[in-house]
C-alpha cells in the first residue's frame, strides 16, 4: 500500500478538505482525523534498545508527512459516561506525549512540528524571535493597565487595539453576532481603567499604511501579494473585507532583505509553513506584524489564481520536504476543487455560513 498523507484536523476543515481533493488527484492516499483517537482503531508506540516506532492499523508505515493542521484534543465516544472522564484524560496526555515526540517516533516531515507549532502561536514569542533577528517591528505594549496605553498613544498619536484570539458575542434581545474586530485608538479615545484592567490586550502603534503585505511560506517558496481597495488605500484591518469585490490583490515580489528575513523567522521558530502579516507605510518603510502558523491561504489563489498555493502545498506533502518541486505535482487549482462535489458537501456540512477561503481574525 502506498504511504499516505496524515492531516489532523475535521474532514470538513476547508483547508483540509481542498488538499484532500488535490491528493485524491494525484492518487495520493490520505488519512483525516481531528485527533490521533481517531486516526483508526489501534495505534501503538514502541519503545526498545532500537528506539521508537509507530504503528497504527490505520497507518501501518510511517506517513509520508503529517499535516498538522487543526488538530483537536481527543473526545472518546463509544463508552460508559463514567468512563468518559478517565478515557478522555488518558488520550488527552498520550497524544500530547506523541506530539512532544513529533519527528523522534514519527520519522517524516511534520507541518508544522507539534512543539514549535504551539509555541510559535505566540505572538510575544514572535516579536521577541524579530527582536533578536532585527526585524523592524511597530512599537507595543501587551497590557491591562490604562495607563500604559495612554502613553503609548501620547507617543504615537494613534494605536490599534487587538485580541489574543477571536471572540464573538451574542446579543439575545437582537439574535445577532458580533465579533470584536481591530479598533483604532487616538487621544480622544475613552480608556477606562475598569474595563482595560479587565484582561490584557494588545495595543500597537498604528501604522499609516499604503498597503497590505501577505507572505505565504510553504516550503522553501515564497508568495507574496499586496492587498489593497480597489480606489487604493489599505484597509484597517483588509481580513474582514478579503473575499469582498472592492478588495484586490496583486502579486509582488519581496525586497531581497525581507525574503531573508522570513526566512530566518521561520527557521528560528521552527516551522515550514505560515502565512506572515507586513505592513508598507508612506515612505516605503515595511514593518513586521505577525505569522500564523495555521493560517488561511486558499484566499490568495482564489483573488489570484495565477498562485498555485494548492499545488504547492500539495506538492510538499507528496514528497515530504521542504525542498519539493512542483512538478511532482500536477495542475491542481483552487477554483477546480470549488467546483467539486467534495466543496459542496463541505458547503452542506456548515450551512450558508461557510467560507471556505476566509480569513480567520
């Protein structure tokens, strides 16, 4: 049997669903699961003189790459409900040993590796990683405290306030939702204390800019497009507007510094695949936001199917290596996989709700 690609994530996950679709293309076997519970029925770890070994009776041979993609914790079904504590406990902490394991048990190429996956979600970790490698960054303050955020704002004049994570809250006397989005501070801008004090937030210094900058790293290859207005002009914050008709995006080709740059933030958070946020101001001057190891991408071939993100990455997880080619794969396209059944039994899955490109805030 052929070695297959393993993606820890729902099947219904877009991202997933479209790799899998591409691989069944290439006649590339793949196993999905959200957890390692349910990656088949047994599973074992060997542990002698020789070393660690997996076997899986879903998955006999090592996978030819793992996706680590949306992985969940496990949730045990089939058992007693007094049972289900004591079993959920005790896969929670085995698969959390595999994924500190990674590559030691499971020889192959992990995207990304579970540890620095996890820790490279940190966005202090990130900017710390550009403090040490010299990337021009905007002025911070991560903070519950009013007054540090006054400063910053007496600084600079103007600040944008994000979240760690996403949140969404439901009005009951409308029904409706609403997400806490990027906000734009200045010195007319209330700051109680009360409220800030309340949990820390991330306060930047704003930055005036011309245009977006989103980086796709998969691989040793770099994409890069601007996104903009379609009258010019950059949104305050574009990923709530990315698959609208008045935004555009064109492709662009990195200044040589900020390839390398990329570069060494990726090599130094140990990871192979991310989606990196920059910034242009009037000046040309470019600044560092941030990178989602997980992040969205399909949207950029979708605005722009001249980028073959989905060939590329299916690529790397044929081969298993960073340095793949692409002609290991054939044309594949997002707009392709739109079209398919597998889309719309994935648009079935989720209601008229999904959005199988968007960007996630």
């Amino acid at each position: 049997m052929d070695k297959a690609v393993l993606i820890l994530a729902k099947w219904n996950e877009p991202h997933t669903a479209a790799l899998r679709w591409s691989l069944d293309r290439m006649g590339v076997p793949t196993r999905i699961a959200p957890d390692f519970s349910s990656v088949g029925r047994r599973i074992s770890i060997h542990a002698d003189d020789h070393g660690m070994r997996w076997w899986s009776d879903a998955c006999p041979e090592t996978p030819r790459s793992i996706w680590f993609r949306r992985p969940e914790t496990p949730k045990p079904e089939q058992c007693m409900e007094s049972d289900r504590e004591f079993l959920r406990v005790q896969w929670k902490f085995f698969q959390k040993n595999l994924f500190d394991l990674g590559g030691k048990v499971l020889d192959t190429l992990w995207i990304n590796d579970p540890v620095a996956a996890y820790v490279a979600e940190s966005k202090l970790v990130q900017l710390q990683a550009a403090v040490e490698l010299d990337i021009p960054f905007p002025d911070m303050v991560v903070t519950n405290h009013a007054e540090d955020v006054a400063r910053l704002i007496q600084r600079w004049g103007q600040v944008i306030y994000k979240t760690f994570y996403p949140h969404s809250w439901l009005s009951r006397s409308e029904g409706k939702l609403y997400d806490l989005g990027v906000t734009l501070l200045n010195v007319n801008s209330e700051l109680p204390e009360a409220s800030i004090a309340m949990c820390p937030g991330i306060f930047q210094r704003y930055i005036d800019k011309t245009e977006d900058i989103r980086v796709t790293v998969i691989g040793d290859r770099i994409f890069a497009v601007r996104v903009l207005k379609q009258t010019g002009g950059a949104y305050l914050d574009w990923r709530q507007q990315v698959l609208a008709g008045e935004t555009r995006m064109e492709t662009v080709q990195l200044p040589a510094i900020w390839e390398e740059r990329i570069r060494r933030l990726m090599k130094k958070l140990g990871i192979v695949v991310g989606c990196a946020d920059l910034v242009v101001d009037p000046q040309g001057n470019m600044y560092f936001l941030e990178i989602n190891q997980a992040g969205q991408f399909l949207f950029v071939e979708e605005k722009l199917p001249e980028v073959p993100l989905l060939r590329a990455m299916t690529a790397m997880l044929i081969q298993g290596r960073c340095d793949y080619s692409l002609d290991a794969c054939g044309p594949v396209h997002f707009g392709d996989f739109k079209q398919s059944d597998e889309h719309q039994r994935v648009m079935d899955s989720y209601g008229e709700t999904a959005l199988v490109a968007s960007e996630e805030p």
